[in-house]
C-alpha cells in the first residue's frame, strides 16, 4: 500500500511545531512525506481557528485540497489542529470531502489514524487535549538555522474576546529538562536561532514547580553550544517581574527584543477584556524595560472596536500609541468569537467601524516606524541572513529587531560569499518604501 502523506500547516508558531513532531512520527512510521500535494495519498491540513480570518483561510485550504480528490479519488482527507478541535462534527457535515477529523489530542496517535484512513475507514477521534505530546523528534518546516521551541501547551488566563482555553485546555507548563534536551539537539543540528513560544511565557512553571520559572529556563538556554540567538515571544505584561527583565538585559544571546501583547491602555476596556492594568502601569512598565535595556525593540499588539470602545477610549489608544513609540506594533479589528464572553458583551461595533479604527491605529504606527528606521541610518546591526538575490547580487535577512513571519526583513550587499543563517554585522546605508538597505561592515 502506498503510503505518501502531504501537510498543509496554518496558524501560529505552537500549530507548526505540532505539525513537525506529527510529520516526524509519520515518517519514523514508514510513511513518505511529499511536498506535492497531488502525489499525497493522504492530505492533513492543520488548521487554525483563532480569529475568523484564520477560520475562512483554513476552510479555503481544506476545500483546496479537497479538489485534489476531483483527479484522485483515492486521495485521503485529514483535518487536525484547532478548527478540527473547536467544530468537530460540524465539518463533516460542511465538507463531506473530509474523510477524517480528529482533536489536537490526538496528534500522537497520528500513525494508526492514517492507517485507519488509508484503509478508507472514517476516522473522528476527540480524546483528552491533555494528550497532546510536547516531546518528539521533528522534521522542521522553518530554515534549518532556526527553530521554534514549545515551553507550554493550552492557557488559563480567559480573555474575553478569546477562543484558545476552550480549544486548547488549560495551562500546562513542560518540563525544563525535556525543554534543555530539546534545544540542545536543535542546536546540535544547525539551529542558531532559537524562537521561545507559548500561549504565554510568562506564565511558565506556576504548574509544575508552584513559581515562575522563565528567568532560570532561559540562563539555562544561554549556556547551549550552538545557540546565538534566542528570542521570546508572547509575554504577558502583568508578569513582567524585574528578574526577566534583567535576564533579558544581562544574557548576550538573548535578543533584546520583547513581544508584550497589552490589547489596550483603557483600563475599562481591559477589564471588559478580564485583562489586567491601565495606561499608567503599561506606561510605567515600558519605561522601566527600556530604561534597564536601552537597545530593546518592544513590539505589541492591540484590538481595536473592541465591544462597548467609546470614542474617548479610541482616542486614548491612539495617543498611547503617538505616546509610546513602539518599534513593532499590529493593531487588529476585535473579532467576534462565538462561545467567547466578549461575543455577548453590549456596545458591539459594526465591522466597518472595527477596520476603520484599525486602519487609524495601524496608519500612526506606519509614521512612528518610519521615524524610528531614519534614526537606524549609519548604525550596525546584528543580522541573520535570509536570502540571496541573484538578480540585484543582494542579501536579505532579519535583525534582532526582526521576528520571522512577524517582523521586516533588511536588503544588503556583501563584498564575498554569504549562507543562509550566517549572522553577519551590517551597516544600515538607507531606507526605502520602509525597508532598510546597507552593507555588510
């Protein structure tokens, strides 16, 4: 029987990682993995399903590929990840191309349900989302330079306007020793960046060890041979405590970048949110960052239209924004989850007024970028390259102030011969239409 399985991966950092630890058990099991997808006998799309953007684009990759079945009957349709998590049987009966349909418990049993499938059962398995594995090999779909690392699984911290606690459980912290393994293969295999991912770092081992236990997890990650580069991402703002920040500030392999999501400054809005703070102690907070790591890039994020914003209160956020002067920042139009609390709050916008705030909050920060790469012209830069153009002989590559995905890239030119995932020291020349161009020193 041939056994040639395709992936389609969506969604953020924590979803790929699954997708690689699945990917490397089914090749470990005597499946192929083939990048074709018209040469698959089985398809798994791992979805998304946090905002309904990411719902509409995995409902458009499923329905993709299950048009590959027009040529193919044979072919075999899985859907795994969170949409499959959060609609279950509902995508069944939506899509009846889907021949399976199982919960991101279930992932470690990946092997047996494509046999299952193979076999042209139907496969629809839901088992405990607790059974979802942080252990495994991996075959890795970002550069082999660099690679993300899950320290947790699920989140506890029930923001309103958010679906993931339903879908993926409660918090679940992994231990540091199976985390130090991990990282020490990655960096044994190439890996020079290595990307700190949960729903929230900040939050990890309260479970396991009864107190936060990022500061120590990540002086450990420094000691790794290999490792140049660590960057964390997703660090929630009221546990921020002056032991991260100064790990930060002290460990030279740590970027000295932090991604701090806040949401917004309006304390009413925020409590609507069941998020903590206000304008003063965010304020208060960046201070004290940039003031103990003068070089820090802070990016953020916010929900603009959330329900019940006033216009006094979208006006707030916006001088937050002028105020603060973020070097990375992405304003989003609040999406209305179904099942969320947020979902049944009064003052809800119309869609229409959600973007146009947005669009504001996102056209300031366009300006406050644009000032802030002026003042980077004849400074050198840490950079990781990317990319080569063979047509303009330039490279392309990320700063520290650059998350992969996320973040902008920089164009430079080199007087000898450039790898990918070299780290190179790059004087920046110029910037245009907001990209930085320079040379390598």
């Amino acid at each position: 029987m041939s056994k040639k399985i395709g992936m389609v991966s969506l969604g953020c950092p924590k979803n790929q990682v699954d997708a690689e630890i699945m990917l490397s058990k089914l090749q470990n099991g005597g499946f192929e993995i083939v990048n074709d997808p018209a040469e698959a006998d089985l398809i798994i799309v791992n979805t998304c399903a946090f905002i309904e953007s990411a719902k509409k684009e995995s409902i458009e990759n499923i329905l993709d590929m299950a048009s590959y079945k027009d040529d193919y009957p044979s072919c075999r349709l899985l859907v795994t990840g969170c949409l499959a998590e959060r609609y279950r049987s509902e995508i069944f009966e939506e899509i009846p191309e889907v021949d399976g349909v199982i919960g991101i418990g279930a992932d470690n049993d990946i092997c047996e349900i494509c046999e299952k499938l193979l076999s042209f059962e139907k496969v629809e398995e839901y088992p405990p989302k607790e059974n979802l594995c942080f252990d495994g090999d991996r075959i890795l779909t970002t550069p082999s330079y660099s690679a993300y690392i899950k320290i947790a699984e699920g989140c506890s911290n029930k923001c309103t306007y958010c679906a993931i606690p339903s879908i993926r459980g409660a918090y679940r912290s992994r231990p540091a020793e199976s985390i130090l393994t991990e990282a020490e293969k990655l960096a044994k295999g190439g890996v020079k960046e290595l990307i700190v991912v949960a729903q929230d770092t900040t939050r990890y081992g309260e479970d396991l060890y009864g107190k936060n236990a990022l500061s120590p997890l990540l002086r450990s990650l420094c000691k790794i041979d290999g490792i140049e580069w660590i960057r964390v991402l997703y660090l929630y703002p009221e546990r921020i405590d002056d032991a991260l920040i100064d790990t930060i500030a002290e460990e030279d392999k740590i970027v000295k970048y932090m991604d701090i999501p806040v949401q917004h400054c309006s304390e009413r809005v925020l409590k609507r949110m069941n998020r903590q703070g206000d304008r003063q102690s965010l304020t208060d907070l960046f201070n004290k960052i940039r003031e103990k790591i003068p070089d820090v890039t802070l990016r953020t994020t916010f929900i603009a239209g959330f329900p019940g914003e006033t216009e006094e209160e979208f006006e707030e956020l916006c001088d937050f924004v002028s105020e603060m002067k973020f070097e990375r920042m992405g304003c989003f139009a609040y999406s209305e989850e179904e099942g969320t609390p947020a979902a049944r709050l009064d003052g809800m916008l119309s869609e229409e007024e959600r973007n146009r705030r947005a669009d504001i909050v996102n056209d300031l920060q366009s300006e406050i970028l644009d000032s802030i790469n002026e003042t980077l012209i004849g400074k050198e830069l840490s950079v990781i390259v990317e990319d080569y153009d063979g047509y303009t002989d330039s490279y392309y590559g990320r700063t520290t102030m650059d998350a992969p995905e996320i973040d902008t890239q920089i164009c430079f030119t080199c007087g000898y011969e450039l790898e990918d995932g070299d780290i190179v020291t790059v004087e920046v020349i110029n910037c245009v239409d907001g990209i930085l161009t320079g040379e390598v020193v």
